[in-house]
C-alpha cells in the first residue's frame, strides 16, 4: 500500500499505456493528465505518477500494488506477460514472506520491478 510513487519514463506513451492494461484487473483509472505527466489510482487515494520526462537511464523501482484477491493477482500477471513484461516470479504464495503472501512479479517497460499482492486467505 502506498500513497503515491512518482517516477519519470524513457517512453511516456509506453509506460502509461502498460501501467492502464496490467493493473486494470485493480480498477485503475486516470485521475487527471496534464503537462507534468499522469496521475493514476484505483481508489481515489493513493496515486502512481508517471512524468513526463525524456530521461534516458530511469531509476529502478520496486512498486507493489495491493490486491483484494488471488484471482487479481494472477489477472496483473497475465496482462504483464501479454503485453511483453518479463516474468520476475509467476503468482504464488511466497511462505518466506508470510502464510498468506500471495504475489507476481514483473519487469516493467524502464526496469521497474513491479509486483501485486494479496495478503488475504484463499
């Protein structure tokens, strides 16, 4: 859970776009577009920025997206790999984490490892 994570693209179009269709199974929505770039949310509460910037080399983040159930996130996995993110660890319970950590990771368009979990028993 977060309150807003801001970062700039190499590729604005691109990233808007992936970040649209991978977390759409969490009801993501833009919240306002303008000249510094996008505001996205799926409760109206926290936010993920994405900038308009022409960097070449981002920052990598780790950016994880909570989910009310399993199926999310194995949705948030399939629309990754469907849209050409690199697998960085298929839905499943990570026992190491806790009992109910049930989570998919990906590699986003700028490196971003981006993951979605659910914390909730099946």
């Amino acid at each position: 859970m977060f309150d807003h994570v801001v970062f700039g693209a190499s590729d604005y179009e691109q990233s808007k776009s992936f970040f649209l269709r991978v977390l759409e199974p969490i009801g993501i929505e833009i919240v306002s577009e303008g000249e510094l770039g996008i505001e996205l949310s799926s409760d109206g509460k926290t936010l993920l920025c994405i900038r308009l910037q022409q960097i070449e080399t981002p920052s990598h983040l780790h950016l994880a997206f909570v989910a009310e159930n399993r199926e999310q996130v194995d949705r948030f996995h399939r629309a990754a790999l469907e849209f050409g993110a690199q697998d960085n660890g298929a839905p499943g319970l990570r026992p190491n984490y806790s009992g109910t950590y049930y989570a998919a990771f990906v590699i986003g368009p700028d490196g971003h490892n981006i993951e979605m979990v659910c914390h909730e028993e099946t």
